[in-house]
C-alpha cells in the first residue's frame, strides 16, 4: 500500500492541527513509528499514533481517557470511539481499528470526502485534497465510524450552542436590568 504524497520530512514532535488528514502507524525496527500526512506535507515522527493522539489531547488541555469517557457520555458506550481532540477548530478523529491494537489508524473527519469499498476488508477513502488512501477496514466499518464520528460533532456543537443561547439570554437580561436603573437613576 504506497503513499503517494510529498516528500516526508522527520519531526521529534507534533500536534495534531486543522491540517492533519491522517496518523497511521509505520514500522522501523521492532518500533512503531508515525506517518503524519497532512494537506500538504507527510511527517514521519518516531511515536506511535496512539501517543500522537493522547500528546494532542493533553495539548488541546484534556487528556486522552477523558476523551474517551467524555464521548463515550455523549454518543454511548461503544468501542473504537472517535475523539474530540478540539471542538473548537473541530478536529475530531476516528480510529480504525481499537487503538490498542498497534494497525490503529487515525483519519480527521473533517478531511473525509468520499469512500468506497475495495473488497470485503478495505475501503478507499478520498481526501479533501484528493490524495486517496487504501484503508484496511471494511466499508461498512468505515461508515459507522464516521457516522458516530458526525453524530459526536453534532451532539458537541448543539451542547455549545445551547450554552451561547442561554449566556445570551443572560448578558440580555443583565443589560437590560443596568439601563433600566441608569433610566431611573437620571429622573
């Protein structure tokens, strides 16, 4: 299975950013390494991807079984979760297999933009970019992690909006309160 991407180049560190397309593991040795691929670079960085993932985590200031337990609360307890790693900059990655087993790869949902079945055990997944990536996972696999991967995002983001709804209503309610004393307080 070749990658067809740019050069790589070699990092001691890294932190999954809005650019991160895909962590997928790389062996050197009896060492699991990283192969980073991101729109427009491929990194290789000597940690696993699981490690990548948890240090990304920690970065964003959470930690990786909170994660877990965190998405795990919101879109029930299953096994190969997918993770928030920032809602914010809505970078969310699903697993492909469970992320102990060491074959884990890592794909942003994000940068998902088709996919479809090889044969019984892999399915082609097509990025935003265009760079096409033959997964070891079936089809349907695939799709129920990326649907629960949807459904994480947008459980995420209407518990988001529900708060910036009700601390509206309350900076509406405390700035009508303070005119409506400034209005009194000048008769």
């Amino acid at each position: 299975m070749a990658i067809k991407t740019p050069k790589y180049s070699i990092i001691e560190e890294y932190e999954i950013n809005p650019l991160t397309m895909m962590i997928l593991p790389t062996t050197y040795g009896s060492k699991t390494y990283s192969t980073i691929i991101e729109v427009n670079k491929t990194f290789i960085c000597p940690f696993p991807p699981k490690s990548i993932i948890q240090k990304s985590c920690k970065y964003f200031g959470v930690s990786y079984e909170g994660r877990i337990a965190g998405t795990k609360q919101i879109i029930g307890n299953l096994n190969k979760v997918p993770l928030t790693i920032d809602s914010k900059h809505s970078i969310y990655f699903l697993p492909t297999t469970s992320p102990q087993n060491s074959n884990c790869i890592w794909i942003s949902h994000y940068h998902v933009f088709s996919y479809e079945p090889i044969n019984s055990k892999t399915t082609k997944v097509t990025f935003r970019n265009k760079l096409e990536y033959e997964v070891p996972i079936s089809f349907s696999s695939f799709e129920t992690q990326l649907l629960r991967t949807a459904m994480l995002r947008m459980k995420l983001m209407n518990r988001i909006e529900e708060i910036k709804k009700k601390t509206d209503y309350v900076n509406l309610i405390y700035h009508l309160n303070v005119a409506e004393k400034g209005h009194y307080d000048s008769y």
